[in-house]
C-alpha cells in the first residue's frame, strides 16, 4: 500500500511516519524541510498548495497531518480544500488528522458551540471546524476524518490500546478525555490498512 504524509516532521505525524513504517507501508513523506525528517524515507520536497494532482493520486491514501503557523490558522480550510480538490474523482483516499471542535458533547451542540471565542485555542478549533464541514460536503472524494480525544499529548506513551467512538467526545473510565499522539497514530494506521470509516467522521481516546 502506497501512503503518502503530508506535515510527516510535526508531532502527531512524524508518530504516524513511525507507525506506518513499523507496519510495513509504503511511505512518501511530503514535507517543505526534509533535514527535519527523524527517519530516511522517499521525500518529496513541496509546500502543500503546490502539490498537483499528479503528485498524489499515485498514492492510495494521502495523510493529511498539516497544521499552519500560529496566526494563520485561516489555511486549516484553504490547505484541507485544496487536497480536496486535487483528489475528488480518483481512487485515492484522503485521511485528515482532525480536531476535537467538531465533536458532539451532547444531542445537539459541538465543542466549537461551547468553546471561548476569546480562547488562544479558538482560533484553531474555529477553522479547523470549517474545515471539516466543507470536507464532510464534499462530492466524488474518498475521506476519512479522525478526531482525538480533548487532550491529545504529544509525549504520552504509547499503550498499543485505543477506543472508539463516532462524532461524540467521549471518556475513559477515569473520566478524562485524552488519547497519546503515538496511540492516535496506532489507531489512524489500523484504518489505513483495513478502512471501516470511510465518508466518515470518528473519534479515538484512551
């Protein structure tokens, strides 16, 4: 299986490049500065609005980990519409590395209803959320768009033990929401190599 990995030297996807490799796949990394890459992979060195179709859709699944500088966090919607675009019409699957501002907390409302607009965090959970609702509008386009729980830690360990849920947050028994970066990457791979969402939104946590 050919996987490409967009963003593959931030924290959540360079666990998913690790994860990917340990489980065998075909790997591209796409990335802008390929020194920063912690493993030796194919690279191919272009910014993500550069990227054509022919670029990707040799791929059987692009991942989509981008996350934009501080302050332009508006190119979570343009970055997200422009891969899918370049991939509405092939065969190949697109999967986002998703927010929690999409989640239902009850019947009707979304983190991003209950979420501070005067949060640092707002920002981001706003556009990321945008985002999401073009993604999920989106005809002739193969895509799967994973949540993580509330607290997402980048240097949790890795447990080899996740659960699932659908676009509900939900708890541990411990009452805590939060899943590690690398238990995410577990979970984000096992539905690469045996897709059960696809059109879908999902969430995993601990």
């Amino acid at each position: 299986m050919k996987v490409a990995i967009i963003g593959a030297t931030g924290h959540a996807g360079s666990m998913i490049l690790e994860e990917a490799l340990d489980r065998g796949l075909a790997v591209t990394a796409i990335v802008r500065h390929p020194e920063n890459l912690k493993v030796h992979v194919p690279i191919l060195v272009k910014d993500l609005f550069e990227l054509t179709k022919k670029d990707v859709e040799f791929f059987d699944v692009v991942i989509d980990a981008f996350r934009p500088p501080i302050g332009q966090e508006e190119m979570h919607q343009t970055s997200l519409k422009h891969l899918s675009d370049l991939l509405r019409g092939t065969d190949t699957r697109l999967i986002v590395v998703g927010g929690t501002s999409s989640l239902f907390i009850d019947e009707t409302q979304r983190m991003i209803d209950v979420s501070d607009p005067k949060a640092v965090y707002y920002p981001t959970a706003y556009n990321m959320y945008q985002a999401f609702l073009e993604l999920k509008a989106t005809q002739q386009l193969s895509w799967t768009y994973i949540s993580p729980a509330a607290n997402f830690v980048p240097d949790g360990l890795r447990t080899g033990k996740y659960q699932i849920s659908d676009d509900h947050l939900k708890k541990n028994s411990q009452g805590k929401s939060e899943i590690s970066m690398a238990d995410y990457a577990i979970a984000l791979i096992d539905e690469v190599i045996e897709p059960r969402h696809l059109n879908q939104h999902f969430s995993v946590y601990s």
